[in-house]
C-alpha cells in the first residue's frame, strides 16, 4: 500500500520477506500498542489489557495468519494499489468492547443508520461471516450510484480480534483501530485509501465518503454511549445472543474469554 501512514496492510500484496517481518511487528506494535500505553494508568483496567496485550504478544504469528483470505475476499479492491487519503480521531465515552460489540451486530442498522440502510440492495441479504481471527459483515449494495459504489458490490465490515476494522467498499478501504482510554472511554481512529486520489471526481467522492462516515460514526458513538450507561445500571443483565444478527459479536466475545483466560492459566 502506498501511504503515508504506518498502517501494515501493505503487507497482503506484498508478501516479501523484509516487508512481511516489519508488518508482523507492525501489526503486533499495532494492536499491542494501545493497551500498553495505557495500561499502567489504569489498575484494575490496566491489569485486563496487560492479560490479553500479553497473550498476543507471547504467540506472535505472520500476518497472514490473522488476515488469511481478507485480500481474496475483497478483490477486485487491492490494498496494494490504495492511497492514504485522510485520518480522523474520534473520542467514545464507552468502554472499547461496547464499540466492538456495536460494530459486530447488524440489527441496529435500521434503527441507528436509516440512510445508511438506504445503500443496501437488499437488507434480508446481510450476512455475516465467521472465520479464525476476524468475522466480516457483508451487505451487497444498491446498484445506482451512491456515496459507497458506482454501481453495484459488496461493503464487507471486518472486525479482526483484537481491535481492528476493515471496512471495504469497491476502491475504498476505511480502517479503523480502536484503543482503550479508561474503563469508559476509548479512541477510534478512522483512516481512509482510495484507488484515486487525485481526480476531481475521486476528491470529491472522498469528501462526501469522509461526511457520511462521520454521521454514521457519530450515530454509532451516541449508541454506544448509551449502552454504557446502561451497563452502569442496577436493572442491567445479560441476554441471549441472537443468531442471526449476533453471531460477530459471539465470536469476538469466544476470542476474548479465550484470551483472558490464556493469561489467567499461566
Ligand atoms: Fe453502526
């Protein structure tokens, strides 16, 4: 990936080893990396992130590993020929497992994202997929044109364990990395390659792409925000994960207690 930004993706087309060496470590600083920086802050919390920053940390594997099968599933998109574009830092007031959560269910989307929903075909249609280290969320689009396609496709959300997305739409890839702030409180940084860049016409699809992301963010961060709240409350108690909608969620939720547990075991 051509980009100014340290972002390891390059690594899916260019699988030399020099370059696959720097992205494993560049993926492990990735993911590691905001836990640690955090970590002896925060105590109790702190001690939670040092549990699962240590259990990646300890089994280190090539990037392929985690991202086996992204670079097949979203051609003809190619992260090696994108171009950074832009980087936007929001702030939740919300644990960083609120937004994951959020992320990885589909349900809300008529709810939370009604014009968003508009850039779907065929909601019945949006799936999700389960594989080792990630789940991917497919939802085929609307063939007119619109903010997300010139015609047709398919936006595939990839939520890889621990706090890595993917979100793909044909010539445009949106990463987002969420980092852990307080028990209550994390930072998503959203980064966005185009194909082009530089054409007038790719110019002003990254602003209007750059927009409508930052509403449908700000509707997930108010969601989550809430959510948050409602964990705080005495009347909170946990349910039964929906099959159809929940199956990302329950998949990264497997991952972390696997986690956690790892570390607790040692
Ligand atoms: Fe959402």
């Amino acid at each position: 990936m051509r980009c100014s930004e340290p972002l390891s993706l390059g690594s899916l087309d260019d699988m030399n080893s020099v370059s696959r060496r720097r992205s494993r470590i560049s993926l492990v600083v990735m993911i590691v990396g905001g836990f640690l920086a955090v970590a002896p802050v925060f105590g109790p919390l702190g001690k939670t992130l040092h549990y699962l920053a240590d259990f990646i940390a300890e089994r280190p594997q090539p990037i392929e590993h985690y991202f086996h099968g992204v670079r097949e599933r979203i051609a003809p998109t190619r992260p090696g020929a994108l171009q950074f574009a832009r980087r936007v830092d929001y702030d939740v007031q919300a644990n960083w497992k609120v937004y994951v959560d959020n992320y990885l269910e589909g349900y809300h989307i008529p709810y939370v994202h009604p014009e968003l929903l508009k850039l779907y075909a065929d909601y019945q249609s949006y799936r999700t997929e389960v594989s080792d280290w990630y789940s991917v969320q497919v939802g085929p689009l609307q063939q007119e044109r619109n903010v997300y396609t010139a015609g047709g496709g398919e936006a595939l959300y990839y939520q890889i364990f621990p706090n890595l997305m993917l979100n793909v739409v044909p010539g445009r890839l949106q990463s987002n990395v969420v980092i852990p702030v307080a028990a209550d409180r994390c930072k998503v940084i959203f980064r966005y390659y185009y194909d082009d860049v530089t054409s007038a016409p790719a110019r002003e699809r990254i602003e209007a792409d750059v927009a409508f992301s930052d509403k449908v963010q700000r509707e997930d961060a108010e969601i989550c925000e809430r959510v948050q709240q409602g964990l705080g409350s005495r009347a909170y108690d946990k349910g039964r994960f929906s099959v159809r909608f929940e199956e990302g969620v329950y998949h990264f939720q497997k991952l972390l207690k696997h986690a956690y547990r790892a570390w607790l075991k040692r």
